[in-house]
C-alpha cells in the first residue's frame, strides 16, 4: 500500500472511531429497554460439545462437534458424522474443531481447527451433491499459537464473497506478546483472503495492509483478544464481533458493510473502553458498539447474529448474543452504529459458545453441554 492510501484509510478509520465514540458516549440517554419479543427455545438435538454451525447445501444446518466431527441436522435431530477429523485436533485448553463455513455455492467447505501441536488451521473440501469430498481436502492457512487458550476460530463468508477469520492474541493472559496491536502478526486479528484466488490463497488488493511491508495484507481489523465469534447482518452485510474480554469487560464490536476495514478495536492498550493496565487509547481506537462488566453473572460473550428470519416478527434486526457464563439470550437494536434499544429475552441457553442461521434466518442456540436449540415464538 502506498503512502497515500493507506494515510486515506487511516483518515477513514479515524473518523469511524470518532464517529463511534460519540454514539458510545451518548448511547446510555437514548437507549430503551421496552418490551422484549416473545420466543422459546426448542431443543432440536442433541451433540457432542457441539462448537459452531452454518447453513450448509440444501437448506440444512452443519454442525461441528469439539472433538472433530461434523453432522447435519435433520427432522430426528443430527445424523452420523458426515466428516470426521478426531484423529487430527485435541480438545486440550480452549482447542478442537471451532468452525466451519461454506461459500456462496455450497461448493466448498471449510473448517477451523486446531491441529495436534495446536496450531490453528483452515481446512478446505470440495463439496458436491451435497456431500464432502474428503480427497479434495487442502491447507488454506495455518498460525502458530503460543499457548492453548485465545485461539479465536470462527470463519465466514463476508457479503464480498471473501473468508474471514477470527485468531485470538496467543493466549497467556493480558497479551504478553502485544500481539493485538502489531501488525506483523496474525495473533489478534480479523483476517480476510480469498482462497480461491491462490496457491493457498490470494489477498484481496484491496485489503487495508495489501502491499504495506511492515504489516501483514491478511489483516482486515486488529487490536482483539480472543474473537471467538463475529458474523455479518445477512441484510445490510454489517460486521459484529463479540470479543472475550481479560477480567473486567465483554465487548461487542461493530462495523459498517461500507468500512474500508483496517479498525483497530484496541486491545491490549484498551479492554473495552477502559484502559487496561495504565494502557494509553490508541488515537484510531474504535470503541466497541456495546460492552458489559463482569458484576453480574456474565464472563465470556458469545456473539450471534441479527436475526432475519420470519417466524419471530418481533425480533427482526435485532442482534442476539449471549453469555457463556450466563446463558440468557439478549438483544441490541442498534441505529447507524448506535445502540438504541437493549432487551432480555428471558430464555436460557446454557453455557451458550456458539449461535448458527439457517438459510431462512431463523437462530440456534449451541451449548457446550450438547443442546442444539432453535429460536422460536413462544
């Protein structure tokens, strides 16, 4: 990248951040906690410390197993694994199979992993009639990870047609590398390649780092702990990542389908909106869109998805998360990067470490404990 373009994208994400402070500072006198839709959560099957799902071929719903195996779920709940790659991951500390993604044809299936020396790694399979091929089977990327925890894992398909990938900072509490503020590594960022275009794959030109030689091209946002789950609004094509705090706060982050990317989100200089450990803000901060303490009963959040189904009109545009920790599903309504409206649904999902959608937009609800729940109207 230039020194033109990238100062362009630095003045671009200079004003999102400016932008998104405002609405930050501003949000607890408008926000609005008025009456919640009404849903229920129906127990559709039962897995194996289920970890992630995805619409998959034929409207059905892939789900992935910790320990490494993949089912799809039907009418009398999850039939036999349809890939299995047990032998290939460990489940020690935060590790295992933590997601999967199909592209925009159903014609290629990828899965996140952590191999046996812990190593996170994207797996691609050629997908045809439905099923996996798994002699088609090919590395699309790999990243060393120094400890077993903050591993991230969660992929998908951006609206632009690209994968993205969800890497922790490295683990070990606090950062001790300072890997979310540097840019030469892929530790504690959101990644965005395109893994059809190269050998493994290529990097989009038009990456916020594509071409600079002091940063990695790969790298979309930084400044992240451990973003085990973000998803794009299936409507405005909107980024959220909720990103696991270290002690104090549990953030959700935000950005715009129009974001030239290149956010950094601040950690570990910043937990939230909070310094952290006498850090100093960095001057292109962008402060999450919601946070938490960890006053109550919540510890770790588990992102979701705005919901864009139709069973639950109530719900429509709002963004479900939850809580590992807590369980409870919650809702944010939020305007132009602002958070207008929060809301309890008044269900419990669990230790809830992940959500999945349908290809109608209808949620489940995956615990770690083996449930699979479907969000519906009560």
């Amino acid at each position: 990248m230039n020194t033109r373009t990238r100062m362009s994208a630095i003045v671009a994400i200079l004003g999102l951040a400016g932008s998104l402070a405002l609405a930050t500072a501003s949000a607890d006198e408008s926000r609005t906690t008025g009456s919640a839709a009404q849903v229920a959560l129906t127990e559709v099957a039962r897995a194996q410390n289920p970890t992630a799902g995805a619409a998959g071929p034929q409207d059905t719903v892939w789900i992935a197993e910790r320990a490494g195996t993949v089912r799809v779920l039907g009418d009398d709940g999850l039939g036999e694994p349809v890939l299995d790659i047990s032998d290939e991951t460990t489940t020690d500390g935060e590790r295992g199979l933590l997601g999967l993604a199909f592209d925009e044809q159903f014609a290629h299936l990828y899965v996140s992993y952590t191999d046996l020396e812990g190593t996170s790694t994207v797996d691609e399979f050629t997908v045809q009639d439905g099923a996996v091929r798994e002699n088609t089977r090919r590395t699309v990327l790999t990243q060393e990870q120094p400890e077993s925890n903050h591993n991230g894992g969660a992929i998908a398909f951006g609206p632009d047609g690209h994968l993205y990938i969800a890497l922790g900072d490295g683990g070990g509490g606090g950062d001790p590398q300072g890997n979310g503020q540097k840019l030469d590594t892929l530790l504690g960022k959101l990644l965005r390649i395109d893994p059809q275009g190269g050998d493994p794959y290529a990097i989009p030109e038009d990456n916020p780092f594509a071409g600079d030689p002091d940063a990695r091209g790969e790298i979309w946002s930084y400044g992240l702990r451990n973003p085990w789950r973000f998803s794009f609004d299936a409507a405005s094509g909107d980024l959220f990542i909720g990103d696991v705090g270290q002690s104090d706060w549990e953030e959700i982050d935000w950005a715009p389908a129009s974001s030239p990317g290149g956010e950094n989100y601040g950690w570990s200089q910043m937990e939230g909106t909070h310094p952290f450990r006498g850090g100093t803000e960095p001057a292109n901060h962008v402060p999450p869109v919601h946070e938490y303490d960890r006053t109550g009963l919540g510890c770790s959040v588990t992102g979701g998805y705005v919901y864009r189904g139709g069973a639950i009109p109530g719900l429509a545009g709002q963004y479900v998360y939850s809580d590992y920790c807590d369980g409870t599903l919650r809702t944010l309504e939020i305007e132009d990067g602002r958070v207008t409206g929060e809301h309890d649904l008044g269900v419990n999902g669990g230790e809830v470490v992940s959500f999945a959608q349908d290809g109608d937009g209808e949620l489940y609800v995956l615990a770690i404990g083996g449930t699979v729940s479907r969000v519906d109207p009560a």
